[in-house]
C-alpha cells in the first residue's frame, strides 16, 4: 500500500477539529506542603536557539509571573528529542524537574524507539503550542524562487536535490516531506540536522536548496528577509501567508501532520504536586506576555492551548495516527 492512500483522511484530525479550551483557573493556588521550596528544573530535549528553546523559555518566564516559580532549563539535544526524554525519566519523580517535549515523543513510542508513552507513562500540565509547517528558500535563490520551479528543479537533479530536515526517520516533518515528494515524483534528499542552528545555517549558507520548518521557529530569518516560503502546509491560507500557495492550490489532498509542544511531569509525581503544576503552567500559558509570544510567532493560527485532558486526547489520537503510517510504511509490524 502507497503511504498516501494509507495517510489521506487520517492525519491529524484532533489537532484541527478540538477547540482550544477554555482556562477556568483560581487566580491563586496554595502551595502543597510548601512545594517547591527551591527552583524547578526544565529538560528541554533540543538546543536553545529552534522552537523547544523558545517555547521554553516563554513558559518558565509566564511560570515566574503567574506562580512566582523559578525555572531553570536545561538542553539536552540528541536522537530526535529522546535523549532528553531518557534523561527527564531518569530524575526523580518528585515534581522539582518537568519536561517539555513535542510530537517527536509520540512518534518515538509509536515508532517503537522509546518505551515512554508521553500520555500514560507522563501527565501533560498544559499544551502550549500546535502548528503548522512550510518549506523555505533562500531570498536570493536564482535556481528557482517559488514551489513550480522549486519543483521542476528538484526533477531535473535527479534526487540531488536536498532540503534540511530533523534527524530523526518517521518524524513528522519525514513524513510530511515524504508524502509531498511522492505526490509530485520526486526525489529530495532530506538531510538530517538535530539541532535547529546547524539546520537554519545549511540553508542560509547555501549547504542545502530548502528548508522544512515552522513558521515561528525562522520568524527572525523572514523579518530579515533571509528566507522566503514556497509553501505552506495547511489546506487554505492562512492570512498571515496569503501569498504563499497553500496544499490545495498544488493539489496536495493529504491531511498534513503538525508540530505540537507541551510541558510535562512523570506520573508518578506526588498528585497534590501535579495538580499545583497543572495550575501554575495553564496560567503561565495565559498570560498576557505568553500569548504575546504565541502570537508573535504565528501560534495563533491553530488554536494552540489544551489541557490536561485535552492534550492527552490529542497525544492519543495522533499516536493511532502514527502507527497506522509506519505499518504502511513497513517501519513497525
């Protein structure tokens, strides 16, 4: 079975149909047994300068003002986000480290490279941001300066071609970028960069002929005019994009996967110290400085915020989503 027709009508119904709901948060919670008594750990499983980092560091500055806690983070990149969920389960599940990650560790325990299920074996404390993604160009590019000819070339190189993508096989972006080399038969080579920088930097430096990423995690490279999109992955424009081409004016009819990001504890953290973290991290998602972020980097366009319940809901139904891909693509039995 081709991965399109295994894909099409599947991917990602949860993050576009569920609303964002609604916070009905006290303005102030007391402290369990005085927790925490000293600042709070961060694991962030991706290098400080791409969209973990910033979202990051957005969170633990809207922790500060809505709870008063002290965060502080601490990157640990390597093998797709796992190293640093491996590292995260290995500390003590006494509510002092929490974790942010992203889709990467749903599609890690679908794919069968981690035992963690980011639903069951941790507890989201809130869902800080869902969005979409777009393939970049540089400005200046002369070989081609939009998704027609980005894609005639692409042809005529006979799988030279190369785009800057994540590390890690089977990855959302892997698979998006799959499907849209399959729909128009032909081959890029998606070149693995881990970490954000060295990624944004092949492009910019002309290493690679494009870039697959998220809009608010380049937004720098675009105010500076260094990057330009060729396409976005949303069905219709968005306004903040009407002049890219969007799936449906190349004729792409897939339902493409989507970056989520989201904070996390273990769940075997003391329950009085989850319900505390639920609370400080969905009102530090709420402030105004927060929102501000989000918007600033296009996380407005999806509704972004969910819950603990609804961010395992999401978690779930994208799980079921990843692991009828990698059947159809013969990665997992």
């Amino acid at each position: 079975m081709k991965l399109a027709k295994a894909v099409i009508g599947l991917v990602f119904g949860a993050g576009l149909v569920l609303p964002a709901l609604a916070a009905n948060l006290p303005d102030k919670m007391e402290k369990p047994g005085g927790f925490p008594e000293r600042p709070l750990t961060m694991i962030v499983p991706y290098g400080p300068g791409g969209g973990s980092g910033q979202v990051a560091r957005a969170m633990i500055d809207g922790v500060k003002e809505a709870a008063g806690i002290d965060i502080t983070p601490d990157y640990k990149p390597g093998g797709g986000g796992l190293v640093g969920l491996k590292t995260y389960m290995a500390a003590p599940a006494d509510g002092y480290t929490v974790l942010q990650h992203i889709d990467d560790a749903t599609s890690g325990f679908a794919a069968k490279r981690t035992d963690v299920h980011p639903a069951k074996d941790l507890i989201p404390l809130v869902m800080a941001q869902i969005t979409f993604s777009q393939i970049y160009i540089r400005s200046n590019e002369t070989r081609f300066t939009d998704w027609k000819s980005f894609v005639e070339f692409a042809k005529k190189a006979g799988g030279k071609a190369t785009i800057a993508n994540v590390a890690g096989e089977g990855s959302m972006e892997r698979i998006n970028m799959n499907l849209i080399d399959q729909h128009f038969k032909m081959k890029v080579q998606q070149v693995s960069f881990d970490q954000p920088s060295p990624r944004y930097a092949a492009l910019k430096g002309g290493q690679v002929d494009a870039l697959f990423e998220q809009p608010g995690d380049v937004k720098g490279f675009l105010d500076s005019g260094d990057f330009k999109p060729i396409l976005t992955l949303l069905h219709e424009r968005p306004a903040a994009f009407a002049n890219v081409p969007s799936m449906k004016d190349v004729g792409l009819t897939f339902n493409p996967l989507m970056r989520y990001r989201g904070f996390y504890v273990n769940k075997n953290t003391p329950p009085e110290r989850v319900k505390y973290l639920q609370w400080a991290f969905q009102k530090g998602y709420h402030t105004q400085n927060f929102l501000k972020f989000n918007k600033s980097k296009f996380m407005d366009l999806i509704p972004s915020f969910r819950d603990t319940e609804g961010s395992a809901k999401l978690i779930n139904e994208t799980m079921d989503v990843y692991i009828k891909t990698y059947k159809a693509m013969g990665l997992v039995k």
